[in-house]
C-alpha cells in the first residue's frame, strides 16, 4: 500500500518541500477522476489551483497510477476536466474534455487534435493513504 | 444597432427572420417586420387544408411569441406604401421607419385576364364573378360566396387551378375548369400526361373544358353568371375563381424606382440585391435571370442566403469563402397530390434538350401514365412525367439531378416492375450539392472533394471540411456518405466502431447479449483490441448503452462508472459553464399544481434559470455539481423521478389532452401517454427517443414527427413510426391502424427492441429505417407478422427491462458513497469560483466570458453558500 506510484512526469525534479498532500486514496474514483483545490499564502500572492486528480486502477502487473492535471477547460473557460471520460489512444491514456471532446494526453498534457492546447500537469506521488502533489513553490502553502 | 425592416411576412419573408434568428443576427439589428395580411405568416402551400379541417392557428408558420422571444417586432395588418430611398426611410400605412437594410419579400398576387363583364375590385358582383385562390382572407371569401350555392368554375387548369377546384368540390359545390391551353397543367405536362390526368380528373366529377378563352362575363339564366367562350360555347355558374398565373407583387418596387424586368418582378443579383444594393428581395417578387420561381423551396434558399449575409456583414470580417452566398437557380422539379392524383414533373419535362429522345408508358385501365427523357445518347436522364403514380419520383429525380448515369436500356426506369428490375438508389446517390452539414453549410461535393484530395478516414474529412463539428446531428449521413464514397474508390471501408473495438455496434450488442457480458471490463478483455486498454469517448458511451438496454442496472454502479459520459456519471446534463440542468420527469406533460410549486420552490431556492421545453417538462438550469444531490432529494421528495435528459434513452411521452377535455377527443391520449412514458421511461437505446400521442386526427401532439407516434381513431389506436424533427426532419410512417390498447403495447415493446438490437450507435430511428433493407415493409413482416420468429423474445427482453427500472436519482440517494463524487472538490467545500452568472429576464444565465476574470477569484469569492455566485446586474 505504500509503495509509491509512477507518474508520468518525473518526480525527482521535485525538491521534496514542495510535496502537498491535496486528499487521501479513499476519494478517488477507480477508472475517473475528481477535482481538488489548493491555494498559497498570502506571501505567495495567494494563487489557487483547480486540479484534476484521475486514477487508473491497477492491471496486472502495473501499480494504480494517479495523474494530476489542470481542472481548467481552456476550450469552453469551464473548470471541468475532472469530470471528462478517460480513454486511450495507442495506448497512451487521455482525458476527454466533457463539454467539446478534445482529447488531452494524461503524461503531459498535450492537446491531440490541437497542437497549440496544452494543459498543465503536476507530479503525483501516494504517501501511505496521502495523494500527493508536487508543485513549484514550498509546500508551506495552506491547503483546506 | 442598424434597422433592417422585412416587407411582407409571407412564408419566404418569414423564413428569413428564422434564418436571422439562428444565425445570431439579432443581436446587431434591431428588426421590423411589415406584413399587409391580419395573419401571421402562414402555410400557404397547405392552404387548401382550411377547407378540410385545419384553421388559420394551425396552419401558422411561427407565433407571436416567436418573433418577441427573437426581439423582432412584428406589424400585420399594415401595409408599406412606399419606399422613400433618398432618407432611407419606408412609408406605412401607419407611420414612417428608418431602414439601414431592406428585404422585400411581397411575394405575388394571382393574374385576373381583362374580361368584359368583370366586377370592379371590391363591387358585389366581383365578390362571385372575379374570386381568387392565394391567402386565407380569399378563402374566407369563396366560402362565403359559396354558401348555397351549386356551381363552381375556376380559371386556370395548372396546378393552382386544380386545387381551387377540390377546394371548390370540398365546399359541396360541382365544380368546372375552363382552360385556355389545349391541356391540364400545360408548363408541367405534356398532352398525354395532361390527357391522363383530365382523364382521372372527370371521372371525379370534375368539369374540364379545355381549349376556352374567355371573352365575356354577363348575367345568367340558371345561374348567376354566363361565361361566353370565344368559339361560341358559353358555360353558367354561381361564382368564378381565377387561377391564371401570377404576378410578382413588384408595385412598391416601381415607386422607389428599383430595377423591374420587362414582364414583372425585382430584378436580383446572385446575392438577391435588387439595383439598389441595400435592398433585397426575395421569394415570388424576385427575378432572377429572367425568371420568376413560383415554388417555396428557391425562396427559402434566398432567405437563408440573405440571412446568412446580413448575419455576416455585423461579424466585421468574414474571410471564409465558405460563408458567401450565391443564388445560382433552383430546380422546379414538382410531386404533388391534386384531387387525390399523383402528378410529377422533373426536369426537361417537355424533352426540349436538343436531340432528346422519349420513352412513354401508358396503362389506360389504370390511369397511369409516364414519360421519361433522355439524351440523344441515351446516357442522360434529363426528365420526366409522372401521372397517376409518383412511386417512381425520388428515383428518377436522383438520376436528374444528380447527372446518374442511365440504366443501358432506360425504359426499365418506367415499365412495370415485372418487366424488369425496379431501379432504386440508395444513400449514395444523393446530388453533390445535397447539404450534409447545414452547421458549416457543407455539402456533398465538399466532402468528396475532401476525399480525393487525399483525406480518406472519418476523422481527416471532418477535419478538413468542418462537417459534423456543429451540433454534429449530421454525423450518421456524413458516415454513410464517406463509406459509400470510400467504397465506390476501392478504399476497404473499416466498420470498427473505433480503435478499441473491431467490430459495430450491433456485433458488439449480441456478443454482450449472447454471452451475457456485464462491464465494460470484461467486454474490452474479451473482445477488445487491446485487452487492457481504457477505451475512449465512443466505445465507452456506446457500451455503456448497450449494457443498459440489455441488463438495466444502475448507471451509477461502480463498474459501470467509467464507461458512462460525463452527463451519464452525474445524471444531468452539462452547460456550457460546467453547471448541470435538472430535468425531472412530468409525465405527459401533465403536472398537478402542488408539484408545480414543488418545482419553483426548489428553483427558487438553488437560483436556477427555469424554461419550459418543447418536450411538455420544464428544466431547471445552472445547478452546480455539489447542489444536484440536494435538489434531487427534494424534487423526489415531491413525488418527481429522474426525467433521463441526459441520457440516450426515452426522453418524453407528448401528449393532447384527449377526451377527457377535448371536445374533439375519440380515445383518452392522457391515460395512452402515462401509460407508454411510465412503461418506456429510463429504456436506454443507441439514440434519443420521443413518443407522443394525440387523441384525434387533429393531432395537436405532432406524434408524426415523433420516433413513436399514436394517433388515436374510432376504433382504437394507429401507430406512426420512425420520425423525428431535428436537422433532417422526417414524418413518421404509418405502421399499424385501429389497435387495441394490449395490441399496440406489444407491438412498440417488439418496434423498440428490434431497434436497439440492430441499429448503430447514435442512429435515431429514422435513419435506422433509412438504411433497413427492405423498408417498411420489412420491418412490418418483422414486427407484425413476426416473420423471424421473434417477436416472443423481444417482448420478454422488453418486460425484463420494464421491471428492472428504477429512478436512478432516487438508487443514488439510497447509496453514500454514489454521492461522494457529487462535490466540486474532494478537499474543499466551496463551489467553484469559476461559475459566474449574470441576472437577465430576472433570470440567470452564465456570463459572457469576457466578464470573468481570467485569474480564478480567491478567498473573498469563496463563501461556501449555495446562492453565492457573483451575481452582476446587466441592463
Ligand atoms: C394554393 C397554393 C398552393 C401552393 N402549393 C405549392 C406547393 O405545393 N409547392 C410549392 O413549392 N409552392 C406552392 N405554392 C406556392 C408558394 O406558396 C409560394 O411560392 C410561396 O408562398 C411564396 O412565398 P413569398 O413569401 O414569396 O410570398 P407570399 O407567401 O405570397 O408572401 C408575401 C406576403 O407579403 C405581403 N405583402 C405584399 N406587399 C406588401 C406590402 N407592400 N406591405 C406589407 N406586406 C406586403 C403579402 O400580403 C403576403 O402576405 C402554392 C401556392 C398556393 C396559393
Ligand atoms: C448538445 C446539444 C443538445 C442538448 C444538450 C439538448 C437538450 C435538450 C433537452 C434537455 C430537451 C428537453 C427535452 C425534455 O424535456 O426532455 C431538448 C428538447 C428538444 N431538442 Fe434538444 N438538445 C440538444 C441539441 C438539439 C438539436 C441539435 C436539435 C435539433 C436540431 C434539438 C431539438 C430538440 C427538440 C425539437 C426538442 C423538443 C422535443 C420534443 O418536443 O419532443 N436539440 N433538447
Ligand atoms: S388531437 Fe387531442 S387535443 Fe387535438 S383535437 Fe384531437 S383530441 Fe383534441
């Protein structure tokens, strides 16, 4: 249980400070995701972030898998993503944008039908039953 | 805001403001429409049916209501009187009004010959001697002018001549044409055509007298009037209906010193501007190339053509080629239905193409008659004429316009079926210029052309064309075309529902049935390209439906929730903001008033934006994700169940009120609708399906445009089945008469299934039976005379389903842990920031996103009440 899971960004590059924990392993939902919300302190401009948390069971021989990425549709400006389809696409996982269907690539990001779309990603890792995220700034940040 | 002012709210005229409308440019003109007639625009095509039962309400192209909901102010009863250009200003009856854009769309008056004896325009005598046949007021007029009376004649032998005389047949009247040609319909037929049809025409009881100018009209001695005829025969009647032609209706025209042709009518350009490039005109008043288009459909392209220009001019640029428009000519190619005989004319009906050759057909004894033209290499079809029987029409108009090659020996197009094989054309044969995608206006053509420029899957012509990337409603035809054309270049069309699954739907739905298959899991395992892989956005959708019309469990399962579509997972429909529409089921139609209340308390108290839908339920919108287990608590506290908007299953059950108001009234559609809603309610099926029932033949509950129509009768119930509206309208057929109430549930359980086994994912009915090999027909043996000894088994599939339903909102509600995706955030109450609406119409709605700040608001923005949104009044 707690072995650490691959993500697809590497997580090395994350000095470990900045690790959050943003929610535990019961609330996720096997094979679909959910959104998650984390902000910083005032001395850090007091940002806030929409993220999608989506989780793909384990199979076989391969670990469960928990990818982060921004909740934020930049096609419609709603912040939905969580709530779109997981899919693949040559083997490569996706999200699928709920409202217009783009497909957004789970490993980075990357818009597949639009080369210029490309949403943010973040470091995850699981910490026990603590769903982890990696972000730029010190964890010092609040999170709800 | 510019000032377009439409004159005359004809059908034309009135298409185009619908065309306005939808193409958004409502928001940049401020539109006046100027319509002489007391009534709304109106069916005139239909206009016969006022004397067979239907009134001027319902033959109404749109309502009141329409024009205001779309801010167009609409004047009737006021005539324009003329145009003054120098200020830009028209002059009413009533007023003057500043135009910076100008559609004149006054249609035509019929042509009433100079004849001695005539009534002057208003006098008593002209009231039964000069009667014509074009608007409701004239009608209104003949049947006044008929009332008790004996004797009828009408002027003219076209097409409109004929319907004026079944209109004066109707009103009980024996009924004469007197034409001046030596033929019936002489601009459509040619003389054995016209013989064949004077020939049907007579036999029911209907004068024709060909050959007959008149030249006098004087006082008669059994009737009131005598016609004299110029070859000295003379014929006495009780009133006269001219029906001699018409005459584009172009006076204001003339006054404002437009360019008018030489024989009538507002010359237009191909972007129908008349001389005065502000100006346009459109429908019967136009003339285009020297000619005058006396059908609804060229008008209605011109409507739309100038729509989409004047939307276009308030876009600022418009740089896509694709958007310009250019009228380039319709085809007047006819099917019609006169005094119950089929006529159809199509193309060169009168083979007047240099070197065309004819074949003709015959058969006396049963009043058929056709004529087919071809070219002088017998390649071509160029046209035809049909009389007595129009089976042959869509198929022979293909050929035409389409430029199909001929069959080697053409005269198989028009000889009995026995006599050689009946040529039919399947999807394939539809014209290049046919619309596929009227979203991007992209047609045939466009698509082929995609095709050979080296496009040749599914995805790359969508891409290129844009087609199906609107409301995507022409998705099934555009797949049909790209196969059809993919197959005729050798291309091996791939019939793989997508890159997980090699295999269509229907394989994958006896797969799951045959071996009882569950989860979405285990299919991909089983059958699945890739045994492990996650599937995608049209695979998942499509089992997930396949397993709900097989099993029936709850969609909110856990094995079932990766597989169901956002709108599936959350049992609502997402907008445009990521807010969900709440959408609770009201049996047709019928509410009482407490839960009427029910519904405003529970819209009152979330702030939800309430609209009545055409689909007789009202829907709650701008629900956020956390509120939908809340509301739902209470609206199934109330007594309501899920009304499944979100999923591609049954939608609603529309319904007339029936014999328990209705004065009309033969069966109690009220009790028929329940019970069909309340037995279908929650079937899952490849596509959306709408019932409706009306309880006489007035049919107010428009159950011919539905998937499942039930029209009550005398003796019971007659099914309609396989219409729909939507983009490619369709009337639904009939499919069985006169059922009993046990009889006709049975045959739509069997109709319902043997759909959802065979038709492919996101086929509507219609299009299913447009592809069903063997039509109608077929699917009645099937359905009704049972013929692949199924129907037992459909019918128990059905009664499985049926006693499997449960309203999935109240299974969520009865389940925590369903509940627990129900929040914006797993870790944080707050609803999301990024929801923001704006009060209109003492609505909301979301807000332009130009008013939300890019940055997501913070702390102060994230109070965690319900009715918390940021709420900016707009004026
Ligand atoms: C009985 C009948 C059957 C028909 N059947 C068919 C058919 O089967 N198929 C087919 O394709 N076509 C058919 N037609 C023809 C079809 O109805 C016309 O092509 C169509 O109505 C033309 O539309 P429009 O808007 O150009 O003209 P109209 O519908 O005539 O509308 C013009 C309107 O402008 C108003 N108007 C005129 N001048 C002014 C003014 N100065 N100020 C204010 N208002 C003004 C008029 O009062 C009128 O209401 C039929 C017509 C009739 C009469
Ligand atoms: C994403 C697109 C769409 C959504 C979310 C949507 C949603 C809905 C909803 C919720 C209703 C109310 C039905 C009810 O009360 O159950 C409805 C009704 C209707 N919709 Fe749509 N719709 C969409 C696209 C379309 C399109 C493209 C068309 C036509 C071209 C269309 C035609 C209709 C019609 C005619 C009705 C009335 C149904 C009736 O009278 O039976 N819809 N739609
Ligand atoms: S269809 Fe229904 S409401 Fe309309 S007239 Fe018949 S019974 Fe009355």
């Amino acid at each position: 249980m707690t072995t650490s899971t691959l993500t697809a960004t590497n997580d090395t590059s994350v000095d470990s400070s900045h690790w959050v924990t943003l929610c535990q392993r019961k609330d996720l939902v096997e094979g679909s995701g959910v959104a998650a919300w984390h902000e910083t302190t005032e001395a850090q401009q007091n940002r806030s972030y929409q993220i999608a948390l989506f989780t793909l069971p384990a199979t076989g021989s391969d670990a469960m898998q928990v990818f982060a990425i921004d909740h934020h549709d930049p096609v419609s400006g709603a912040n939905v993503m969580a709530r779109g389809l997981l899919g693949d696409q040559a083997g490569e996982p996706l999200v699928i944008s709920p409202l217009y269907k783009q497909r957004y690539r789970l490993k980075d990001g990357q818009c597949m039908e639009d080369a210029a779309l490309r949403l943010k990603v973040w470091p995850v890792r699981i910490e026990g039953e603590d769903i982890q995220v990696g972000f730029d700034h010190p964890a010092s940040a609040r999170t709800a | 805001m510019k000032n377009l002012i439409i004159i005359g709210n004809g059908m034309v005229g009135h298409h185009c403001v619908e065309q306005l409308i939808e193409q958004g440019a409502t928001a940049h003109y401020q539109i006046h429409v100027f319509g002489e007639e007391r009534h709304i625009a109106y069916d005139r095509v239909h206009l016969s049916e006022y004397f067979t039962g239907r009134d001027a309400e319902s033959l109404a192209l749109g309502s009141a209501e329409d024009y205001i909901a779309g801010g167009i102010t609409l004047h009737l009863d006021e005539v324009v009187i003329s145009i003054d250009r120098d200020n830009g200003e028209i002059v009413t009856s009533r007023g003057r009004h500043p135009y910076d854009s100008l559609v004149m769309a006054t249609g035509s008056t019929p042509f009433v010959p100079p004849i001695e004896g005539l009534g002057a325009v208003g006098s008593a005598e002209a009231a039964s001697n000069r009667l014509v046949y074009r608007t409701l007021e004239d009608l209104d007029q003949i049947r006044a002018a008929a009332k008790g009376k004996t004797r009828g004649v009408v002027v003219g032998g076209g097409l409109l001549g004929l319907e004026a005389a079944n209109a004066l047949k109707s009103l009980g009247l024996e009924a004469h044409v007197v034409e001046f040609a030596p033929r019936l319909m002489p601009v459509q037929l040619d003389e054995d055509g016209g013989q064949t049809l004077k020939q049907h025409i007579t036999a029911l009881g209907v004068g024709v007298h060909l050959n007959r100018a008149t030249t006098s009209i004087v006082p008669g001695d059994d009737y009131k009037w005598r016609m004299n005829f110029a070859d000295g025969e003379h014929l006495e009647t009780d009133l006269i209906v001219f029906s001699a032609g018409i005459r584009p209706q172009d006076a204001l025209a003339r006054t404002a010193s437009l360019e008018i042709g030489e024989r009538g009518g507002i010359i237009i350009d191909d972007e129908c501007r008349t001389s005065d490039p502000e100006i346009f005109a459109i429908g019967e008043c136009a003339l285009w190339q020297s000619r005058i288009f006396g059908l609804v459909a060229p008008g209605y392209q011109m409507a739309r053509g100038v729509a989409s220009l004047l939307a276009a001019s308030t876009h600022g640029e418009s740089d896509e080629a694709g958007d310009s428009f250019c009228f380039q000519g319709a085809d007047m190619s006819t099917k019609l239905k006169l005094l119950g005989v089929d006529v159809g004319s199509i193309g060169d009906a009168h083979g007047q193409t240099e070197g065309a050759i004819s074949y003709r057909y015959c058969d006396e004894a049963e009043g058929v008659y056709r004529r087919l033209v071809v070219s002088k290499d017998r390649k071509q079809v160029l046209g035809a004429v049909l009389v007595g029987d129009n089976s042959r029409y869509d198929t022979l108009l293909q050929y035409v316009s389409n430029a199909i090659a001929a069959p080697k020996d053409p005269a198989a197009l028009i000889l009995p079926d026995s006599s050689g094989e009946a040529i039919t054309l399947g999807a394939d044969a539809l014209p290049a210029t046919a619309t596929l995608c009227s979203c991007h206006n992209v047609s045939k053509g466009d698509v082929c052309g995609a095709i050979d420029a080296g496009h040749n899957d599914l995805g790359a012509i969508k891409a290129s064309t844009k087609a199906s990337t609107g409301c995507g409603g022409c998705a099934a035809l555009l797949k049909k075309v790209v196969d059809a054309e993919l197959e005729s270049r050798g291309v091996e069309v791939d019939h793989s529902l997508c890159e997980h699954f090699a295999h269509t739907r229907q394989e994958l739905y006896s797969l799951v049935r045959v071996e009882s298959i569950e989860t979405f899991s285990e299919l991909m395992a089983r059958h699945g390209r890739h045994a492990g892989a996650l599937g995608c956005e049209i695979c998942k959708p499509a089992v997930g439906s396949i397993l709900a019309s097989c099993w029936n469990a709850p969609i909110t399962d856990p094995s079932h929730i990766p597989q169901q579509d956002t709108n599936d997972t959350f049992m609502a429909n997402m907008q445009k903001n990521g807010t969900y529409s709440v959408v609770p089921r009201i049996p047709g139609g019928e509410i009482t008033p407490d839960k009427l209340i029910a519904i405003g308390d529970v819209a009152k108290r979330y702030n939800l934006y309430t609209k009545i839908t055409g689909g007789q339920r009202i829907d709650l919108f701008g629900a956020q994700l956390h509120e939908l287990p809340e509301i739902w608590g209470e609206l199934i506290a109330a007594g309501f169940e899920t009304g499944h908007a979100y999923g591609k299953s049954t939608r609603t059950v529309k319904s007339c009120i029936g014999t328990t108001w209705c004065r009309y009234g033969v069966q109690d559609s009220m009790a028929m609708a329940l019970r069909l809603e309340d037995r279908y309610k929650g079937l899952r099926s490849p596509h959306k399906l709408k019932f409706a029932v009306s309880g006489c033949t007035r049919e107010c509950a428009e159950a011919q445009s539905k998937d499942v129509g039930v029209i009550a009768t005398e003796n019971g119930w007659n099914l309609y089945v396989c219409g729909n509206g939507g983009m490619r309208p369709r009337h639904a057929e009939l499919f069985a008469t006169d059922l009993d109430d046990e009889t006709l549930i049975s045959t739509i359980d069997r109709f319902l299934m043997f759909y959802i086994r065979t038709a492919d994912r996101l086929q509507r009915t219609s299009v299913w039976r447009e592809g069903l090999e063997g039509g109608l027909d077929y699917l009645k043996d099937v359905i009704i005379d049972d013929s692949l000894g199924l129907g037992d088994v459909l019918e128990t599939q059905m009664q499985l389903l049926v006693e499997r339903y449960e309203c999935e909102w109240a299974n969520a509600l009865k389940h925590p842990e369903k509940l627990k995706r129900f929040r914006s955030y797993v870790n944080d109450q707050r609803p999301d920031p990024g929801v923001v609406n704006i009060v209109e119409r003492e609505q909301i709605r979301p807000a332009p996103t130009a008013l939300i700040a890019s940055d997501a608001p913070t702390a102060e923005a994230s109070s965690t009440k319900t009715t918390s949104q940021l709420v900016t009044e707009i004026r």
